[in-house]
C-alpha cells in the first residue's frame, strides 16, 4: 500500500511538470536545457509523508530553481546502508540517523525537518506504546514477555526510538517481547492488532494515535499509552519515549557545491506549508548518537561481538591493567615476605641503627638552626642596609649644611634648631630600624599596639624622599582616626616602600602624572593604596612582585617588596599588586581593621 502511494504522488508530480498547451517550448527540447537533479527516497518513511512533506518539498523547489530538473528515485530500506546506491544521488531525504548509520556514504546534513514554528527542532519525533484500556500493562517493565505490533523494523520513530527506551531503561531490546508483528503500513494495522487484542503492545510514532482519534479511526477510551511523558511532541501529541530529530536533507558528496547552495538557499527559505512543516539547520544530534550506541548499531556495531577475541580486543586497554595490577599484587605478596624475614633476622642491627639516626638528627636539627638564623640574618640586613640608608643621608645632608652655615660664619638660631630637630628625628628613627632588626635577630615579636593608619601614611609621605617631595601627590583619607593592631615603624617601612616605588615609576616618564594615596575601610579590614601612572610592566615583572628576586632598579637589591610582604604577614595582613588603564600600577596593602573600644590580646 505504501509503495502504491507513493507512486500515486510521483505521477501527480510527473504530470505537474508538463508545460501548458500555451507553451512555446516543446516538452523534449525543454527538459534537455535543465539540468538534473536526483533526490533519493529511503523507503523509512510512513505514507502521510508523502502528502505531508515530500510532495509539498518537491513542488517548491521546482518552482523556486526551475533551472534544474529534480528527479526523485525510490531507495528500498534494504538497499539503505549501502554507500554506492546512497553516493549516485545528489540529495537524500533520509531519517536523522542515516548519515551516521552509514558515515562511509558522507552525507552532509543541509536541513531537518520542523513540526511547527514553536517546536524544538532537534526534538520532534518519538514514539508511544499502548494497550488496550483494560490491559493489566501498566508500566514499561510490564511489557516484558508480551507480544507487540510495529510498523516495520526498519523505521526511526516507529521501531529505533521505543527500542532505544527499552536500552535505556536496561533491558536486551532484542529479547525484550515474546513475539513481533510488523504491519509494514499494511491492514491489519497496529491499532487494529492492539484493539482486537491480536498483540498486547502496539508502537506508534508521535502523533499517530492523536490523529487515528481525530479520524475516527479509533475512540480516545480503547486505547492507553504506557509510560507518558511530561513533554509533549510538536502538536501537543503525548510520547512515551524521548524526542528525537525529524528526517533530514542531506547532500552527497558527489553534487556541484554551487547545486548544493542554491538547493539549501531555497529549502531554507520554504515558508511552512498548510501542515505547519518548515526546514531549518541543527547540529544538537547528540542524542541520536546516544541512540546508536544503546542499540548497539551503526558505529557502535563492533559492541555486538561477543567472541573471547573480541571481547579481549574490545577490553585490552582494561585487561593490561588487571593483568599488570595482579603481576604488582604478586610481587607485592614476594617483596612483603622477603622483608618481614629480613627484619626479623636484623632487629638488633635496627636498633643501633636508630641510635645512631637519631645522633644524627640531631647533628642535622643544629645544623638546620644556624643555616635558618644565617638566613634571617641576611634577609634583616638587606632589610637594614635598604633602610637605614635614608634617615643617614638625611642627617649627613643637615650636618653638612650646619658645617657650610658655620664656615661662612652664619648662625641663624633657627635654622640651627630645625636642622638639629630634623637630625635628633631621623636619629631616632635610625635607631629604632636597629632596634628592629635587633628584636627581630632575637625572634622577639613586634609590640602590636593601635595605630592611626593616616597617621602612619603621612609619616611615609614625609620620610619618602626627595622624590615624593618633587612630584605631585594627591592624598585621600578619612577624617576621622582608623585603627589597626602592629608596629608603626614596620607599617611606614611598608608605605615607604610603595612611595619610593611610585615615584621611580613616574620619574621616568616625560610628564608627570600625580600620585594618588587613598585610604579605603570597611568594617573588618583597612586598604592601603599607592596608585601611579608610570610606564607598563610585562607579565613576567608583575608576577615576581611581593617575591624574593634580583631588583629591576639600578640601586635596589630586590629585597623591598619581598621584606614589605613578610611584615604585612606577620601582621595577620597582605599585599595586592593591580595593573591600571592604560597603564601604572596600584599597590595594596590589606590590614584587618581595629576598632578602638577593643582590648588588644
């Protein structure tokens, strides 16, 4: 019967091509000026199709290029996955598996069909089962055993799909059901099976059930779909599987690419016709390909072999790894008893021998002592050499200015009392560097008392250099106090430090672009900040900052930063380096915040 109708359509297209009496052209000389085109059927296909989609399809492309001549050829399901008959055509109309059922045929997907303009295009066909509303089937397990009604086995929707359901759900769709009856769209029919009660199971694709009631081919009570789904198919139809793709149209690899573009052009632009069916592009087909591999089909056929050779090939990969996994237990097994006889057979040596580990361990520990209290050494006086260098120079430059005054026999009394302050201060300050670096030598921990953190940043400001007093600073503060818990001295040394970085920074540059110092709190930490706008840094320089390395500058030692990250540390703080647009730098430093009301521990 299928076969029947479908010869039906292509002599309506056959006639449908001929020319009208008025025509000029005689109907030889004018089917020799087009070209050919050859669309090839697969016989997959139920016989709605035809008046649905192919008869519809065919027409507007004749209508749409008729430069070309399209012949359709009929390809039966047996001869489906051979590739020579497949690559004599130029396009196929096929089911969305064909392609990867035979890959050695290269079809090349150009469209899928689409059931309605809502409708989810890679999920549009499926398959429901039903029994008859009495049957004592009421879930997909149940069907185990029982007899079922398909239409061919040959079929996407209608036999791949449930069966596919039934992989899923873990069972052998080969031995699933006692018995198969395919109807191959002839009479009796699946439902007629199913209603008179010829097969306990029928299979439908989508949508045959919901049209068999709207036709009155069947009462919507005879029949009950097992296993419904929540999602529903294109049209509202009810399924009992998952949703697939509808068929496809492909192009072989044969075709002129310039047939195959003015082919896709107009098949893509086909408004949908009187049905609701369209064409357009998809590439989700990952559920068709978890189809074929549950089913064991297509290229996953080689899952069927069940010989010992091809099982070992299948599983050699695992195998090796059993094989060598049992080889390591067994010369663990000879390894174990060979040494349990040897240290039963030397425990008096043992013993010695861990006397005199232990002599040496604690050669080591003293040995690991000095070279640890070396390293602190030298890391605090790279730490006094970088620092002190300041507050020296300062006071030889206040000196050497009092020496001038006095050779000249000048003596302003309070320039003399300025400069001598000035000096007495960077003194002190001197001498608690010294302090400093002595506590720390001692492994003495820092006096962590409450300090005004503007304070500090304006002391740095000013202990920064000549260089921060050249070059212009925007300061940003709150006007009111903020607190955190550590040494003053070491949190200056920190500020100093990003300063002097900054203005390094910006003095090379032709202008010179502000520094900006701000203060940013929250409720539980106080942020730090020296922004500059100097000259970009590479990847490779912005990683090692905060880290022990060879300083960039010619007179840095590379010990400023590494020394500012192990004090903001031992301040329960941190520091961030952040790149500015377009270019410059931001240094933070993280400190949590303390309020003034607490008692320090």
């Amino acid at each position: 019967m299928k076969s029947f109708l479908y010869s039906l359509n292509l002599a309506l297209l056959l006639i449908s091509e001929m020319p009208e009496a008025s025509d000029t052209i005689p109907v030889e000389e004018f089917r020799h000026t087009q070209q050919v085109v050859y669309v090839g059927l697969v016989d997959t296909f139920t016989p709605n199709f035809y008046i649905d989609v192919y008869t519809p399809l065919i027409e507007f492309l004749k209508k749409q290029l008729p430069q070309y001549r399209f012949v359709t050829n009929e390809i039966a399901h047996i001869e489906a996955d051979q590739v020579e008959v497949l690559v004599k055509q130029d396009f196929l109309i096929v089911s969305s598996n064909t392609p990867r059922m035979v890959p050695k045929a290269g079809l090349q997907q150009i469209a899928t069909l689409r059931r309605g303009r809502e409708s989810d295009v890679s999920r549009s066909v499926g398959a429901v089962f039903v029994v008859p509303t009495d049957s004592p089937v009421q879930s997909l397990v149940d069907m185990k055993g029982c007899s079922v009604a398909a239409s061919a086995p040959w079929t996407f929707e209608g036999w791949m799909i449930p069966m596919g359901e039934i992989a899923a759900q873990g069972f052998d769709p080969e031995t699933f059901f006692r018995e198969v009856t395919y109807t191959e769209w002839n009479f009796p029919d699946v439902i007629t099976l199913v209603t008179t009660g010829m097969t306990d199971v029928g299979i439908l694709s989508t949508c045959e059930l919901e049209q068999a009631i709207r036709t009155g081919v069947v009462s919507d009570t005879a029949l009950r779909i097992i296993g419904r789904r929540t999602q529903l198919a294109p049209g509202g139809c009810a399924c009992s599987t998952e949703l697939y793709p509808d068929m496809i149209f492909a192009s072989s690899p044969s075709v002129d690419p310039n047939i195959v573009k003015e082919v896709t052009v107009a098949l893509l632009s086909m408004p949908p016709n009187v049905s609701g069916f369209d064409w357009l592009t998809n590439s989700r087909m990952q559920n068709v390909e978890i189809l074929l591999q549950r089913l064991k089909v297509g290229p996953y056929s080689y899952l069927r072999n069940e010989s010992f050779s091809d099982v070992v090939l299948r599983y050699r990969n695992e195998i090796m790894i059993a094989l060598f996994l049992l080889i390591m237990l067994i010369a663990h097994h000879f390894r174990v008893n060979l040494l349990l006889k040897r240290r039963t057979e030397a425990l008096q040596a043992e013993e010695h021998a861990r006397l005199k580990a232990a002599e040496a361990l604690r050669q080591s520990k003293d040995k690991l002592d000095l070279i640890e209290r070396a390293g602190m050494a030298s890391q605090l006086a790279a730490m006094f050499a970088h620092e002190i260098k300041q507050p020296l120079t300062i006071i030889t430059n206040y000196l050497s200015g009092l020496r001038i005054m006095m050779g000249r026999g000048e003596v302003n009394m309070d320039i003399l009392h300025d400069a001598v302050t000035h000096a007495e201060r960077e003194a002190h300050r001197a001498a608690n560097i010294v302090e400093r670096v002595r506590s720390a030598l001692k492994k003495e921990s820092p006096l962590m008392l409450s300090v005004d953190v503007c304070a500090v940043m304006h002391s740095a400001v000013h202990h920064a250099g000549r260089d921060a007093q050249m070059l212009p600073l925007e300061i940003d503060t709150p006007k009111d106090p903020v607190y955190v818990l550590g040494d003053a001295l070491e949190i200056e040394l920190i500020l100093v430090n990003f300063i002097k970085n900054a203005c390094r920074a910006v003095s090379q540059l032709d202008e010179k672009q502000p520094i900006h110092i701000h203060v940013e709190v929250s409720e539980v930490e106080v942020q730090i900040s020296v922004d500059d706008y100097g000259p970009s840094i590479n990847d490779e320089v912005f990683d090692r900052l905060g880290k022990l390395t060879r300083s960039c500058s010619q007179d840095g030692m590379g010990f400023g930063l590494f020394i500012s990250s192990s004090i903001a540390e031992a301040h329960c703080g941190h520091l961030t380096f952040k790149r500015r647009d377009p270019q410059g730098l931001s240094a933070t430093l993280v400190l949590p915040r303390y309020h003034i009301t607490e008692t320090p521990s």
